[in-house]
C-alpha cells in the first residue's frame, strides 16, 4: 500500500463515525465522477432530451435490422 493511502486509512480511522461516512460517500462520488469522465460519450446522457434522442437513434436502427447480438456487445463493452 502506498504511503499516501495509509495516511489516507489513518485519517480516516481517526474521523467520528458520522464523518467517516461523509468521506466514503465523497470517495463514491469520486470513483463515479472519474467513470462518467473516461466513459466515451455516446455511453452518457446528458438529460432528458439527449435520453429521447438516443432511444430514437436506437430504435431506428433496430428498425433497419442494425442489431448485435448480445455476445458482440459485450465483447464491445469489454474493449472499453
């Protein structure tokens, strides 16, 4: 373990119970932001009406018989 995540660790051993809390939900907030962030950008939606622009993109190309089997999305996925 690096240096740096065992003062980490002993910060957070020190904290009151409450505050430990707040700073695992801060370091899930983070791993997540970091996520959203590498993640390529036709994975994310914005709001609602990227969501409504993206299903219509999907259904569409369902419509013209442009379907992945579930094997191959994966295998996609996998490379991302």
């Amino acid at each position: 373990m690096s240096v740096e995540k065992q003062e980490l660790l002993k910060s957070i051993e020190t904290l009151p119970e409450e505050l430990a809390l707040q700073v695992l939900d801060y370091i899930e907030y983070l791993k997540f932001n970091s996520v959203i962030n590498n993640a390529p950008q036709d994975l994310i939606i914005r709001d609602k009406e990227d969501l409504k622009k993206k299903l219509e993109a999907g259904i569409e190309s369902t419509e013209k018989g442009e379907v992945y089997s579930l094997e191959e999305v994966f295998e996609e996925v996998q490379k991302i």
